[in-house]
C-alpha cells in the first residue's frame, strides 16, 4: 500500500492492487500498453512522456517530481516534500497565486497535487485548445516559484492543521505506527507527512525550504506525461519552448538503507477516538523490479491468500463475520520496501485468532501451491480490470503515475506483465515461504479508547 496525501484532499487508502493487464489481441506481440506513446528527454534532463488518445477533446497534464518522504534525510527535516506541495500552489511574480487560480478557473481546468513516499505529483485536467495557456503557467511555476517568509510561516501552519485532521483517521494512525516499527534507518519509516515535532518545527525553517526547492525541483528529476488528444510533433515542441530553459542540476540524498530484519516485531497503537481493533502486518519486501518473478508472485498471493474470492476472506468476512474488512497488496517503492496485510476485527477477544488464522492462510499455501486454473484465473482478473480502467486519458494518466515516477519509463508496463503471465503455482509457494516469513514482519495493532 503506498499512501498519498494531497493538498486539497486526503486520498484514502487502499491497497496497491496494481493491477495491470492486456487486451487479448495484443497478447500474441507481447505488448500489454494498449497506446501508442512518445517518450523524449530535454537536453535539461526532463523526461517527457506524451500518450496520444481519443479523449473527446481533453487532456490529463502530469508533471512528476521524483522526490517524496524517502528523499528526506536531514534529522528534523521530514514532512518538506508534502509542504511543497502545498507551496507550489502560492504563484510566481509573473503568475501570482490568485493569478494562476484565476486563469485555471476560467478555462474550467482541475487543478490538484498529491506527495507519496517516492514522488509527489501535480495534474491538471485540461480541455486540449487550453493547453499553451497550462503549460505557460506550469512551465513558470516550476522554474520561479516565489513566495514570502510571510506566506511560508502560514502554509506551514496549515500544513499542521492537516496532520491533525489525519490523525482522525485510525487508519493514517496505525499506518503511521506502522512505519515507524518497521523502518530502523531508512526514510520509508515516517509517512508523506513527515514526523509531528518536525511539522511543529516547519514555520521557522523557511530558509531551509528555499534550498530544498532549488536541489529537487529540477529537469532531471521530474517526468512531464501529458495524456489524451494531443499531436505528438507540435506538442514537443510546444514543451522544448517553455521547459528548455529549466535548469539542471539535481542533488541526489544518500539514503541509508534498511538493514535485514530478523526477528518479528510487535506494537500496539493507541488511539484517541472510537474504533474497532485494526491489524496491519507489514512484511519486508525487495524493490520493485518488474522483472522480478518472486515479487510479482507476491502480488499475486496477496490475491490468492487475502483476496475476495480466498477461503480466508470467505472464512472471516462472509461466513464468521470475525472483521470488517480484509486487504492486502505488495508497493511499487524504489527502495526496499513492505508488504501489507491489514484487518478491522470486530470483537477485540478475537484479535489473536483473526493473527492465527492469516499465518494459517499463509501456512496452506506453503504446504500446497494453488492449482495452475486458480492461479490463471487471477492473473487474468489482474489483467482485465487494468484494461477497464483505461477509458479516459485522466485514469491513463492516473495509472502511469507511480509506475513512471518509480521505474522512469512506461515500457515497465510491458515487461511487469510478461513477468506475472510466467508465474507458477511453485513460485507462489516459494513467495509464501520467502516473503511472507514471521521473522521478517512488523505486526501494528490499534485499539480505540474504551
């Protein structure tokens, strides 16, 4: 599960069902990305990324920056990639904050931004003769964005404001628990957010903010995708205008990584409000590669073992009615990263039997592989519900996001595919013996006040 705060609106969670798929008359060229796309790179360094499609005369515009919670390696210093994003809201001399709001709501253009643990992400929903107007006020606020001392003391306050209303949430609680269990050394343990004293800390750090816009926010470290109605020789030469002149020149952190864990860990998280016990176990996982088929066997037992249609599912949710809900999936990081499962239990006595019952789930497939017709069966499920989702140049470019801002290229597509189609049933056994080890798992559980 890889979790994004944005701005305007908290995304909730979900898990990292990244389900990708083809269409049947593509399989036999071995290609699943239904589109054609172009794929360029400025002499800046800044990855342009354009996948012409019919969208009845709109665009979806993304520009990806490719720094998020893990790129926060400074002691009191986390939280700066989210409180970007609230910045890069606040204009530039050219294009001041009401300016650029101005203009955004007289084209009837939607506007929003997001931060995760590997990126943070700006996108536009644009009609495609607007295009020029964006890309001018895009272009700008990127290379000269400018804002007071003033201005930063009060987003920053906002920014906190923000953190508090998460923390409502008992999942963003034991989420954030979570993380700071799982990860000794590496930035992955603390969230978008960053850390609560380091938010606290934010209004007094406004020169440090100027310098962390000027080693991230660069060419080449960012991804421009823009989706939809578009021509690809005009449009390239539309971005070589505006984004020619962006500087180069970005600062790459030294990320301590996360040493092996060998031993199970187990916390429980307080929480102030009302809530039913919630169980999150997280079970250290490689870096994405999607040319690794133990991890895309992974993914796959995520389905097969916590799926809607698994015996344990089936067991817990529809038969004993024991939790709420029950989730999993792996996360698409850069870095070493998680596995999650997670419940709400709905009688707190029951919290250590739902724990049995998941290392059991866990223990039968160990023991017994699922059949290869259980196994194909969700591997075209995975498929085909990526594929229906493709149908408007904005879920396009929703969906390319991550997979973009953590492999560089949209090829990863193509080949994450052709790994999960090789997977066997012994590979998902082996998963479950690899991956899915006690000693190599953080179990969270959160209890609401009495």
């Amino acid at each position: 599960m890889n979790i994004s705060f944005s701005c305007r609106a908290i995304l909730g969670l979900s898990a990292l069902a990244l389900t990708l798929s083809m269409p049947t008359a593509l399989q036999a060229q071995e290609r699943f990305f239904p589109y054609e796309s172009h794929s360029e790179t400025l002499d800046n360094g800044l990855s342009v990324v354009l996948i012409p499609m019919e969208s009845g005369g709109l665009l979806s515009y993304w520009t990806l920056v490719r720094t998020g919670a893990r790129d926060e390696v400074e002691p009191g210093r986390t939280g700066f990639a989210h409180f970007f994003e609230h910045m890069m809201f606040r204009g530039t001399e050219k294009y001041p904050a009401e300016k650029f709001n101005e203009i955004i709501t007289r084209i009837g253009a939607s506007s929003n931004a997001y931060t995760t643990d590997d990126f943070t992400a700006y996108h536009l929903d644009i009609a495609a003769g607007d295009l020029e107007t964006v890309m001018d006020l895009e272009s700008d606020r990127f290379q000269n964005l400018s804002y007071s001392k003033a201005v930063f003391q009060t987003e920053a306050g906002a920014v906190y404001g923000e953190y508090r209303k998460n923390r409502a949430s008992p999942f963003f609680t034991i989420y954030e628990g979570m993380r700071q269990a799982a990860f000794d050394e590496h930035t992955y343990g603390h969230t978008a957010m960053g850390y609560v004293q380091d938010i606290q800390g934010m209004p007094q750090l406004f020169d440090y903010s100027l310098g962390f816009f000027d080693r991230f926010y660069r060419p080449d470290n960012s991804i421009l995708m823009i989706v939809g109605d578009l021509e690809v020789g005009p449009t390239m030469e539309m971005i070589k205008k505006y984004y020619g002149s962006w500087k180069s020149g970005y600062q790459s952190p030294e990320i301590t990584p996360e040493p092996e864990q060998k031993a199970e860990r187990r916390i429980e998280v307080s929480y102030e409000g009302s809530s039913l016990p919630i169980v999150w176990l997280a079970y250290k996982s490689p870096a994405f590669d999607p040319a690794d088929k133990s991890l895309a066997a992974a993914d796959l037992l995520c389905d097969l073992a916590f799926g809607e249609t698994s015996t344990l599912y089936n067991k817990l949710v529809l038969e004993e009615q024991l939790v709420e809900l029950l989730d999993s999936g792996t996360n698409m990081n850069r870095d070493p990263s998680v596995i999650d499962v997670y419940t709400r239990v709905k009688d707190p006595a029951n919290v250590e039997r739902v724990l049995q019952e998941i290392d059991q789930a866990i223990a039968a497939i160990v023991e017994n592989p699922p059949s290869a017709e259980e196994l194909e069966k969700v591997q075209k499920r995975r498929k085909y519900s990526f594929l229906m989702a493709l149908d408007a140049a904005s879920n396009v470019a929703s969906m390319m996001a991550r997979i973009l801002a953590v492999s560089g290229e949209l090829k990863t597509v193509d080949t994450y595919f052709t790994t999960m189609s090789e997977v066997a049933p012994e590979d998902i056994q082996e998963a479950a013996r690899t991956y899915f080890d006690s000693q190599r798992r953080t179990v969270a559980v959160l209890k609401g006040a009495q």
